[in-house]
C-alpha cells in the first residue's frame, strides 16, 4: 500500500464515530494487515463484579480491524462491509489492560476478502480472541 | 383440591421487572450502548435507540458492525440469563427481594458468537430478540434476529455459544 492509501485509510478509520467513542486507534496498515489498539475504559465493562470487558466492544475492534485488513489489500479497490464475523473467546481479559488485535486479509477474490484476526492483552501467549469474517470487496 | 389463589397482578409485575433490573442495568456497556428490555409476559425485545456514537460509516451513514455484535450478543446473553431466572423466580429458588436489592445474577459466558450482516443497519432506532434454541446445565446454544422498521426484514441476525454460571444447588455441582 502507498504511503498515501495508508495515510487516508488512518484517518478513515480514525474518525469513525463509534470508534473514536471507544478511544479505538489504528497502530499499523498496509499489504492486507492492520493492526488496532483498543484501551481499558470502565464504560464498556460487562461484567461488574470482575471488571471485565464487554464481548460487545471486542466485536467491534475486531471487525473495525479485520474490515481495515481487507481494505489494506493491494488488490481491493476502495470500501468494504462485514458479511459475516465469528468470534471465538478464549479467555476474559485482564481488567485493567488495553487490548491490542492484529488482522489479516489472508485471501482475497474480485467479491470476497477473507480475514483473521487475533486479539490480545498484556500477556501476548494467551489470546483473549480470534476471529474469522468474510468481507465484500466493493468497487470503485 | 383447594387451588392457591393467584397474586395480585401488580405484585408478580413489580417481581419479575425488578429481576430484569438487575439484570440489565448493573453492566456498564449496555448502558454506554443505550439497550433496554421491553418485557411481554417472558417475552424480551431489546431495543438500540439510534445515536451518533453508534456509527461506523459516516458516509452512509450505518451502524459500527460492532455494534450490531454488541447488541446482539448483550441480547443473547440476557435473553438466556433471563430465561434460567425466570424459572428461578417462579420456582421461587431465587429471592426477589435480594434482586431488588442489588444482587446481580451470574450472567453466561459466550464461548463463541457469529454475526450475520443482511444488510446495513440503518441511522433508526433497532430491536432484538433472542430464541434460546438449547440450554443445558453446562452449555446453551442461542439465536437471535435484528431489524428495524419491519419485524420481518432482518438486518442481522447470530448465533452464539455459552457457558453457564455454576450452580450450587445441584449435586454435582
């Protein structure tokens, strides 16, 4: 991906309403990887008593990164939309930590980008989640 | 046989809200969501009144696919935390004074959830409900639809493992 494709798909993503909500920022794009960083924040917790946080706000750093991912792909030309997104959990994480996912467009036709992701905490052996989803490839 | 008379209406209505509640309004996301449970008898619909923050194409504009996750998954998870509670109150194994109070049930934890996107989730509000298609001691499998203007025209729908809260009062544990 040119500098400049990397450039305006960081700010892209960047002023995404609900991702700005959540304090969601892109750390790296390009060549159908992206990689997002998503901080601890006592608003999104799901479970009170531990402080765990929401699945909910895991989905949507996980399809934020793999939807970048798919974009990020030297073969697609513009925008994407989520077809469909598995999310395994492994684990909670850790309350307290920022959770960190790396996704990967792994394969990609004229119509379907296909993308995996991992999510991570502090303890980067144990992932917190992975993911799998099937993005549409839109035309320019 | 003498049958036992029934409560008065208001008494088992200010019950079983209090349940759900408890259940709802004790976790931090779903309030920074907005969600809320309309309650019919057992039957829960939630509902995602529309707001800025929610979006995650301003060009559309359309609902973050996260969101729809979110909303879907917290749908989930209580539908089926409401559905062992029901039972609970019912049965009367579960004090609802204690849940008016403030204790928060256990709540499942999903295993895994899949998200199906039909079509974009517009800028209007949107409601959810969930099927619990299977719930065992250990493991539930649940289903759940989304949509917004028209009850049949799904915007997505998911299904979604969980794993069940302990339960003391059984015998093995």
């Amino acid at each position: 991906m040119t500098p400049d494709k990397s450039r305006i798909a960081e700010q892209f993503i960047n002023a995404i309403p609900h991702c700005k909500a959540l304090n969601m920022k892109l750390t790296h794009i390009g060549d159908g990887v992206a990689e997002m960083k998503l901080p601890y924040d006592l608003r999104i917790v799901g479970d009170p008593e531990t402080g765990v946080v929401h699945g909910g706000a895991v989905s949507a750093l996980m399809d934020t990164c793999c939807g970048a991912a798919a974009m990020s792909h030297p073969s697609s030309p513009s925008g994407t939309a989520t077809i469909d997104l598995r999310i395994d959990y492994m684990r909670a994480a850790t309350p307290g930590q920022a959770i960190r996912t790396r996704a990967e467009c792994y394969h990609i036709t004229r119509s379907v980008a296909f993308v995996r992701a991992t999510a991570l905490d502090d303890d980067t052996n144990a992932p917190v989640a992975t993911a799998t989803g099937a993005f549409t490839v839109e035309g320019l | 046989m003498a049958r036992k008379r029934p409560e008065p209406v208001q008494v088992v209505k200010q019950r079983r809200d209090a349940a759900l509640n408890a259940l709802v309004h004790g976790v931090p996301y779903i309030q920074f969501l907005g969600i809320d449970f309309e309650r019919r008898g057992d039957e829960l619909t939630a509902t995602l009144p529309f707001d800025n923050k929610l979006i995650g194409n301003p060009i559309l504009p359309a609902i973050h696919g996260g969101v729809t996750a979110g909303f879907l998954e917290t749908t989930a998870v209580i539908g089926l935390a409401w559905s062992v509670l029901w039972d609970d109150i019912e049965t009367g194994r579960v004090d609802s004074e204690e849940l008016a109070v403030g204790y928060l049930p256990r709540l499942p934890k999903t295993i895994d959830f899949t998200v199906d996107y039909l079509r974009s989730g517009l800028p209007r509000d949107a409601y959810a409900r969930a099927r619990v298609n299977r719930s065992g001691r250990r493991y539930a499998s649940v289903h759940v639809e989304a949509w917004q203007d028209q009850r049949a025209v799904l915007f997505a729908q998911a299904t979604g493992h969980f794993l069940m809260p302990r339960r003391d009062d059984g015998a093995d544990g």
